[in-house]
C-alpha cells in the first residue's frame, strides 16, 4: 500500500435540466452512477468506496452520504460526504483522487448531484455567509461576483462588452454538448440588451439554475491500465480556500486562483501554461471571471485576459479552448458543477468528448469556485505522472 | 497498512452551551492545544481538513466560519461533513497519498444554537418520513425496542451504561456530565421515547476536537509519543430505517472486520484493551460492541453487571465518559479517537487504563447507526 | 402515467441562537452606544481587520488591541442591484434597485460589506468617500446602520 497514481477510467452525467420533477434525489444521482458505470465497464459491486457531494440547503436533507445510498450504490458500502460550496464539486474530485492515492482503496466513485429546482438558491447562498456580520447585508452570490467584476473594470477598463464576448463563447460551445442546459447562440447585442441583474452583470452574463448530477469513477495504476484503454491521469490537485471574511477578499484578482494554479504548476513543471496546457475547462459563474482569472492562472499578463478572449484563442479551434462543454454558464447544478468540469476534462484527455474535442490533449486543467472566493485545481494529463 | 500515527491532540471542555464562543474560538483553542501537544507550530502543518455541518451550524458551507481559525488561509484545505471520525479518515489518506506529510483534522459543533429535534428531523427522507416528526431519538428509541428485544437485554441492563459512564466522567475534566448516579436515578428519569429514559440519552453540548496526523517520516519528527494508526474502515448501511435489521449494526461489523483485518487482530475480545464508543444512548454501547466482536451477540448486558467495561475490567469502554456525559456531534468521533490516543500514552490520568497498548474508536453518522468508522489505533508500530 | 408531484416543505424552519462572540459583542455595543467601529489590529503584522475577530488568518496569531476605525472610508468596490431576490432573514423581497459594496474605512485594512445610497448614482465609484448613517433605535445588528451615504 501507500502512494498510488490515479487516473478517471470513466464519467458520467444526466442530462442537466432547469427542473427534473421526474425524479427525485436519489434518482438524479442514480442516473449518473449508471452513466459512469456503462462508460467504465463496472458494475457497482467493482466500486470500493463513494465520496458525495452536494449543499445542504439547497435540498434541505441533512446526512446526504446516508440519505443517498439508494440512489448512489453506497449500500454495505464506504461512503463519506465532502462540502464547499460551489467548490464541492471539485473538492469531491480531489477527495476521490486522495481515496485512490492512499492505497486503501482500488477504484472509487465520485458523486456530486443538486436539485436547485427544489429551494430559493440565492437565499441559500446567502444562509453561506457569517450570519453575524455578513448575511444580514449580503446581497447574494451575482453581486458578490458583481462588486469583483467592478474592481476589475476599474483598474483595467475593461468594458461590458469584454464580459459578453466571454459570454458568447460559452453559449457557443455548449451547442456541441447536449448535457448541457441552454444551448442556444447569442450575440454580444443579446448580452447587452438582457436585464442588469446586479452593475454591470447582465442576465446572459450570469449560469442558470440547474438539476443535475455527474459521477466520475477513478482506479489506481494498478488496474487502471487493465480496465480502459483511454485514461486521464491525475497530475496534481489543489485547493485554496483562503478566505473566511468576504471582506478580506483582495477585490479583482482571485488570489486562490493565483496560489492553485501556481501550485500545479510547480508539481508537474509546467513552465508556460498558455503553451503546456491544451484545454480548460473553467468553473466560470459569470462571463467577467473568463477575463479576470485567466491573468490569475498566468495564461496572460494582468490585463490583457480581455485582449486574449477577443483573438479567438479561448474558442475552439484557438491556442487555448475554455469550456468546450459550454461551461457554467451553460449549466450550473451546484454539487455537480465543480465535478462536471473535471469529467469533461478527463474526457477531453481521453479523446471522448466527441464533436466538442480539442485535438491532442496533453495537458488539461479543470477548476472548482466557491465559498468566499475560492479556487480547487486538478491537472490531468495524458502521460502517467513521472513522480 | 502504510505507517501513519496520530502525533497531537487537542480538545475544548465540553459544555452545555458555550455561548460565549463562537465556532472558530473553539477551533482556535483546539487547534492550538493540539499543535503545542505535538509540539509543532502551524508552519508544520502541511494540509487541513476541518469537519462541520451545514445544518447543525444553521450555515451553507459551515467550514468557511473555521478558515483562519484552523491555519488555512495560504494551505490546501478541504471539508468533511460528518462525524469528526469520517474527518480523520480523509486526512489521514491525504497523507497516505503522498501529498502531504501532516494533517490537522478539526471537528467543531454547537448543538446550544438550534433545536435539535429538528436537525436531526431534517435527516429523515423528504417525501416519505419527514412530516411524521421524527428525529434521532425516535429513531433510536425504535432501534433501541428492536435490539432488546431480540437479546432479552432490559431497561434495567441498559440503564447500568448510564451509570458507569457519568461514574468514569467524574475522573474527566472536559467532561459536561460527571454523576454519580444509580440504576434506580436512570429508570425514575423522565421516559423520552419509549424505551428511553432521559439517563439513557446523551445531552446537548458544544466543543471542538483537533487531531494531527503524520506520515512515517514526519510521526517521529516533533515528538516521542506518536500513537499509530493500525487499521481504520467505514461502512454504510441501507437508509430506510425499514430497509434494515435494526437489532443489528452490519455495517459496523463490516467496517470493524476490515479495521481489524488491516490492523492484523485476530482475536479482538482479547487484543483490544481499551475502547471509545459512540454511545449517544446506552443501548447502543452494548450494541455497537456486539457488533465490533468485543463480545458476544447479546452477551453484552451481562458482561457489563460483571464490571467487564469498568475501568478496572478486562475491556474498559468509554473510561472517559463516553457521549452520555457529552456529545457535541461531529466533534464526539474524534474526541474518541483523541482518548484513545490519551490511553496509548499514558496520559488520560484518573481514568488511565493501565498497560493500554491497543484500542478502537468509533464514530457514527446517520440515522440510528446507518453509517460507522472504525479506527484501531496502537501504542507500537 | 400521472403527473409527476411535488411536496411543499411548507413552513418547516430551523431556528438557531448565533454564538457573537466576545470580539463581536464588544462590537456591536459600542456601535449601538456610541455609533463607533470597532476594529482589531494583528500584534504581528499591524493589519486593522474589520470585522473584529480573534485570529489573523495570514498570521496565525491572536489579536488582542482594538482599535477604532471610520466612521468615514471609501468605497472598495459595489454594485447596483437590479433584481430582486428573497431575503433569506425575512422571506420578503427587497425592493430594488439599492446599492451594495466593500467599504475601506478609514484605518481599516479589510472591507466592510453594506448598503450604499444610490440616490445618485452617477457619485456611486470606488474610491467615492462615503459615510454612514445610523438607525434611531439601535438593537446591536450590522443594521444598525442603516446605509452609507457618499459625501460630496
Ligand atoms: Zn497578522
């Protein structure tokens, strides 16, 4: 036992969905185990352990870990339950990874799920803050975002328009995944012309609300290379999640993005990211964050992300595609969405992503958001890791 | 398994309503026992895990009130929502993995701040169980009946858990709910949920528990007295309460036999010397240790009317107290994994088991033992 | 098959007794006192956080001197909502629009989160000095102050 390498031998995912009436939670989750299951060739019997995630109050059951087992195959089984917030997803991904990587266990399961159909989501983001201090004038997640998003534009000058072209890309991309929930093509005008949510966060700028689940199943390198052909190796993970006052938070950089991405990168000697690394897959709430924390993460020097998104280089097709699945923009089932981003990664790793692939994967980085703005990353890759 | 040793414990007093405190106040005072217990400053923490609950915190994402206070802010962290035991388990295989050399684990809650009928009412299904009203001690007043049934064990059985427990508190500083109290005390307390006595139930408390878990190579840097981690597993039952037998807890049973089976135990009635248990009610004391192969199925009764989990017996349990004298929730695992530590090193004073150089902790999340961890935690190697 | 339903959770709530603490506490009674603000400075890096709190989360360390901050500062950053969203406090809607942001009070290292008065809006930028205006009956919340108005 001890140190293993990991790789994801398979995902899946439901199609995500603003309202699923036609099942419950259990059944949410179910349908992606079983879309993971079929992907990896195994059966649930062949899963040693589950890690779940999801936010309590969006569903409001307490002890989902236990509450699942019906839906999640956790029955006479190890089961345990991860929560972050909007960085659950890929908080659950790396807690997958650890599972893995300690010996104990062969091959896991990985669950993030949420039916934000069922409760007002902005009040439960907004239960998220110190209830002393912060929650009394919080005034949710989209002017949080909003009150960055301004920080930014003042010291750089960025524009409206920069945060729609952002916009436009993901809802473009997201025509090629049928997971995703909207699929429809807009123009910067449609952004523009959509109703100001919170200054300057207009209404196409913002991710939907989502019922959704994805499951990801990960095995050591010990069977890993005897159960699927393609795999997507774990290069490395991290998660900062600095703050515990919003108003500490350094408005207009997202220094957790910074310390992660430069922690990855370090691991796995990555030395030039915009070249290394051949797509990403952003937790990306709102369209301003496409700008901001790609100068976080070094693709491009600190105000030039603007100039970069508009080259065409983040498209399909450019020098580096973000969000060939659409994004969050185009899907947000909170638990999932940090879980999602990684399953498409891995798929873009594995050459399984079908008409939204990026040719030659190597390197792929997917990320998780959330909390009092912070930052999870997992690097995949297409090589076994050499350390 | 892969060396790894718990190498610094730190715990607040458990209260009854610590409301001069907030949740970080207690993490910050735990924490920082832990590190000088271990004698390591925060700069040699390499990751945390903090374990919280959103509904019993009455906060989405709990763990962000606890970030500072735990040594967070530029360090890879992560959440578990479970019993503090669940927390540990994921720490301790982040140090397995290879990525980090040291974990602080924290687990924290305030059962003073709600009500907790209704945090517990909100585990049961939505569609299907919530609007009957029940909570956990519904839910284990029912498991209770069951389990007694089947064993014969009764009322007057039960209640003796009682009394040793609240007897062993005496000798336990941290304790809320050091009694001395008689078989007679626990029977005459008001009658909660048939067939539990209010003496059969553990009490509302707050407090917070921190742990630091090392790697081989680190376990022996800081300190001579790290308490190695033998063998640990958990498991989870089936949700429904219907869906099980609930005499019996199998997957405590499955989650032990793997702990047991790493930790290379083969007789655990006469290997194990010392043990902490989840006894959130008396019954279950003598169930969870049926279903741990302490003793045998149904036998537990007996043994305890012959002073076997006494203190000076052949098995002590809960010579700290137990949850019967106080249980705040998420914290209560860890606080068991952290006496067990105590009795490894000699360290827990007047309610020292002597010559302890083996024990097993356990921690439980869910309704009425749905789901357990089980760590065995030695004095050698 | 028949439709598919849905169970309203109705009324169900979770009432719940927020522990201030002492750093708050002592806070929140000099604001409702004597409208001052309260902040602590890090015995090791002199940072002044508002709100006051036990540890510097970059330090590690204990802070222990208060010391009094604003009531005067600058906007850090803002927005203006526009949409209308249920306040989880009150299960009402809060009217829109009104404005919201991260004050730097003056000798305060961190941001303070409130409402800015939008009567305005043209004045609302950061870096706008701004200050606050109190309620008449005080009853030791962060709504004791009402808002920030900005000064001209
Ligand atoms: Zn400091």
């Amino acid at each position: 036992m001890g140190k293993k390498r990991v790789a994801i031998i398979g995902t899946g995912q439901t199609y995500h969905k603003s309202h699923r009436p036609d099942v419950n939670g259990q059944e949410l989750i179910h349908e992606a185990v079983s879309s993971a299951l079929c992907d990896a060739d195994l059966t649930i019997a062949d899963i040693d352990a589950i890690v779940i995630g999801n936010m309590d109050h969006f569903e409001g059951i307490n002890y989902v870990d236990c509450w699942s087992v019906d839906g999640s195959g956790g029955v006479m089984k190890p089961i345990i339950k991860l929560t972050t917030g909007g960085t659950t997803g890929s908080t659950i991904a790396i807690g997958g990874y650890h599972l893995v990587a300690s010996g104990l266990f062969e091959k896991v399961l990985v669950i993030g799920w949420e039916k934000n159909s069922e409760s007002d989501t902005t009040g439960a983001i907004t239960t998220a803050f110190d209830p002393v201090w912060d929650r009394l004038v919080f005034a949710g997640a989209i002017s949080g975002l909003a009150v960055e998003a301004q920080a930014y534009m003042a010291r750089y000058g960025a524009t409206d328009r920069d945060g729609a072209r952002v916009s436009v890309r993901d809802r473009k991309h997201a025509c090629n995944n049928p997971h995703a929930q909207l699929r429809k093509e807009v123009t910067i005008e449609d952004v523009l012309a959509s109703p100001m949510l919170a200054d300057p966060i207009h209404l196409l700028d913002v991710c939907p609300r989502t019922d959704g689940a994805c499951a990801v199943i990960m095995a050591n390198e010990d069977v890993a290379p005897k159960l699927a052909s393609k795999l997507d190796w774990i290069w490395a993970t991290s998660s900062r999640h600095k703050y515990t006052y919003i108003g500490d938070v350094n408005w207009g950089e997202l220094d957790s993005m910074y310390n992660a991405s430069r922690e990855i990168y370090k691991k796995a000697g990555i030395k030039e990211p915009n070249k290394e690394i051949s797509v990403i897959e952003l937790y990306q709430p709102y369209s301003f964050a496409g700008i901001i924390w790609i100068e976080d993460m070094g693709i491009v020097p600190r105000g030039k992300g603007a100039e970069y998104i508009w080259s065409g280089a983040t498209d399909m097709g450019g020098e580096l595609p973000i969000n060939p699945s659409g994004g969050v923009i185009a899907c947000n089932p909170i638990g999932a969405t940090g879980l999602i981003r990684c399953a498409e990664a891995a798929m873009q790793v594995m050459g399984k992503a079908d008409i939204r692939q990026v040719p030659d994967v190597n390197f792929a980085i997917s990320t998780g958001f959330g909390g009092c703005m912070w930052t999870d990353m997992i690097l995949h890759g297409q090589k076994k890791p050499d350390f | 398994m892969e060396n790894a040793a718990i190498i610094g414990i730190g715990m607040t007093k458990i209260e009854a309503n610590k409301v001069r405190e907030t949740f970080a106040d207690m993490v910050w005072e735990a924490v920082n026992k832990a590190l000088n217990d271990a004698q390591m400053t925060i700069n040699d923490i390499d990751n945390i895990i903090t374990t919280s609950n959103d509904f019993w915190d009455g906060r989405t994402i709990s763990c962000m009130a606890v970030g500072d206070a735990s040594g967070a802010r530029n360090k890879n962290v992560s959440c578990v929502e479970g019993d503090g035991t669940f927390g540990a388990f994921y720490g301790l295989t982040r140090v397995l993995s290879g990525s980090y050399g040291t974990t602080l684990v924290t687990a924290h809650s305030k059962g003073s701040e709600s009500i907790s009928s209704l945090i517990t009412n909100a585990a049961f299904d939505p569609i299907y169980d919530r609007s009957l009203g029940m909570d956990m001690i519904t839910a284990c007043a029912m498991q209770a009946t069951a389990y007694m049934y089947r064993t014969g064990t009764t009322s007057k059985q039960i209640a003796q858990v009682s009394v040793k427990n609240h007897g062993n508190a005496k000798n336990n500083p941290m304790s809320q709910l050091p009694m001395d109290i008689t078989v007679e005390d626990v029977l005459n307390s008001e009658m909660i949920s048939d067939p539990l006595h209010k003496l059969d139930c553990s009490p509302v408390s707050d407090g917070c528990c921190a742990i630091i878990i090392a790697n081989k190579d680190r376990a022996l840097k800081y300190n001579d007295k790290p308490v190695w981690i033998k063998g640990v597993s958990f498991c989870s039952d089936s949700y429904f309460l219907g869906d099980r037998d609930l005499s019996k807890a199998a997957s405590l049973t499955k989650a032990t036999n793997a702990a047991y089976k790493m930790a290379g135990i083969n007789n655990p009635k006469d290997e194990i010397q010392v043990a902490e248990l989840y006894d959130a009610f008396t019954y279950q004391e003598l169930m969870w240790l049926e279903a741990m192969g302490l003793c045998d199925d149904g036998k537990g009764s007996e043994l305890l009317e012959n002073k076997y989990f006494d203190i000076g017996g052949k098995l002590p349990v809960n010579p700290s107290g137990g949850l019967l004298s106080g249980h705040p929730v998420i914290a209560a695992g860890l606080i068991r994994i952290a006496e067990i530590v105590k009795q490894l090193r000699g360290e827990a004073g007047k309610y020292q088991v002597h010559g302890a150089k083996l024990g097993v902790a356990q921690g439980v999340n869910g309704l009425a033992g749905q789901s357990h961890c089980v760590w065995v935690l030695g004095k050698e190697k | 098959m028949s439709e598919n339903m849905v169970i309203d959770s109705g009324n169900a709530r979770q009432p719940f007794n927020y522990s201030v603490g002492l750093y708050g506490s002592k806070f929140f009674k000099e604001l409702k006192e004597n409208k001052r603000f309260l902040g602590v400075k890090c015995p090791k890096c002199s940072k002044v956080y508002i709100p006051p709190r036990k540890v510097c989360g970059e330090c590690f360390i204990e802070t222990r001197e208060f010391v009094e901050v604003g009531p005067r500062g600058k906007i850090g950053s803002f927005t203006i909502l526009r949409y209308a969203f249920i306040d989880p406090e009150t299960g009402e809607q809060k009217p829109v629009p009104y404005g919201y942001g991260f004050i730097r009070l003056d000798g305060a290292d961190t941001l303070f989160q409130h409402y800015i008065n939008i009567s305005d809006e043209n004045k609302v930028k950061i870096g706008a000095i701004v200050e606050p205006v109190f309620a008449e009956n005080r009853k030791g919340t962060i709504r004791d102050i009402l808002h920030f108005n900005i000064v001209d």
